[in-house]
C-alpha cells in the first residue's frame, strides 16, 4: 500500500470515529470518502441519506444511482472518481447542512483533497459549490438561491477546475429539473473532451 492509500485509510477511520458536532449523536455510521485515490476527478456531495448511513459508504442510495446514470451521460466512468461529503454524517431529512458542522467537518475535505490532487472537483448542490468555492477564492454568489446559475460551467482556478452541479437527490424531488441538469451534464462531458483529455 503506498503513502497516499496509507493516509486515506487513516483519515476514513478518523471520520468513523468522530465526534466533533452534534451529527455523530444520532449517525448510525459516518462515511468517509472512497474510489480511486488517484483520480482526476473528485465529487462532493452534501452529505450521506439513510441508505448511507446504515452501511457507511458514500452514494449508494437513490441519488447514488441517478448519479451514476448522469455520469454515463457525460461519457464518465463513476469507478474512476473518489466520492466524498461535504458533511460526513447524515442530516436529518429536509434539513440543510448547518454552518457548525461544516466547520467542524472541513478539515477532512480538505485533507481528501490535498491527498488526492484532483484536477476537477464536481460539486453537487448548493452548499458544496459554496465552500468548493470559498476554499478556492472563488467569489461566492450573496444568496442561496442565485447559486444554481453556477450551475454546468466549469471555474478554473489554482490549475483545478471547480464544475458545480445541481444535487441527483433534488431531481426526485423535482422532476422538472431534469432536462437541465441532463445538459448540465453533457456540458461537463463536452468540457472534458474538448480541454482536458491528452
Ligand atoms: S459530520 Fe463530520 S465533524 Fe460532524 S461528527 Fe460527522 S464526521 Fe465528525
């Protein structure tokens, strides 16, 4: 196993054993991040569900396969990505992330992208594209509901591009949001053949 491996696994079982906000009181597991602990691409979502939570591994529930299937239509393989959340425990339903969790959890993001180098990040929803963002120097739009027009375009900063996308979990909300975040996701295909492939 090499360094980075080595380090990855330390820093998952750190995550299982965390108690550093109120989110491990009523987790049944954390989840750390997985995948190819080389990969050029890294996803960000917001935090695990239920179907998460019970086995403790990242985007294997609902929104998991419907992000699967928006990785197929950006003619990506999902097995060649690290998944992670910005937010290791479950939160519970409805609710939105609070700004002391995600403080208290940042410090691990951080470390998964230091280890990782990913050349493009994916975020996926709101909160994510904010603090991908602000990690980034990138300016922040002032309000929550202005940031779906990041939406489907890449940010290029620091020699990463930072590509925000609408969450797969609010498409079973909505269904209504599917066309667009179907092009949304061509776009990122395109994106990625036209600049990034060798
Ligand atoms: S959400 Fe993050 S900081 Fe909070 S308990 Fe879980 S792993 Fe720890």
């Amino acid at each position: 196993m090499g360094d980075e491996e080595k380090a990855l696994e330390e820093l998952a079982q750190e995550v299982k054993d965390c108690h550093r906000c109120i989110l491990s009181e009523r987790r049944f597991c954390a989840v750390p991040g997985e995948g190819d602990g080389h990969a050029f691409l890294m996803i960000v979502g917001q935090a695990p569900g239920e179907g998460e939570d019970m086995v403790g591994r990242p985007f294997i529930g609902p929104s998991g396969h419907l992000l699967r299937y928006f990785m197929g239509v950006a003619g990506l393989s999902f097995g060649d990505t690290y998944r992670t959340n910005l937010l290791k425990c479950m939160i519970p339903r409805y609710s939105r992330p609070k700004w002391a969790s995600i403080c208290a959890c940042l410090p691990f993001l951080e470390r998964e992208i230091a280890l990782i180098s990913p050349r493009v990040i994916l975020t996926l929803g709101k909160f994510p594209a904010k603090v991908l963002f602000k990690l980034h120097s990138l300016p922040v739009p002032p309000e929550n509901r202005t940031i779906p027009a990041l939406f489907g375009k890449p940010y290029e900063v620091q020699g990463r591009v930072i590509f925000p996308m609408p969450h797969p979990a609010s498409i079973i909300y909505n269904h209504s949001l599917l066309p667009d975040t179907m092009e949304h996701f061509r776009a990122l295909g395109r994106f990625l053949q036209e600049n990034l492939t060798e």
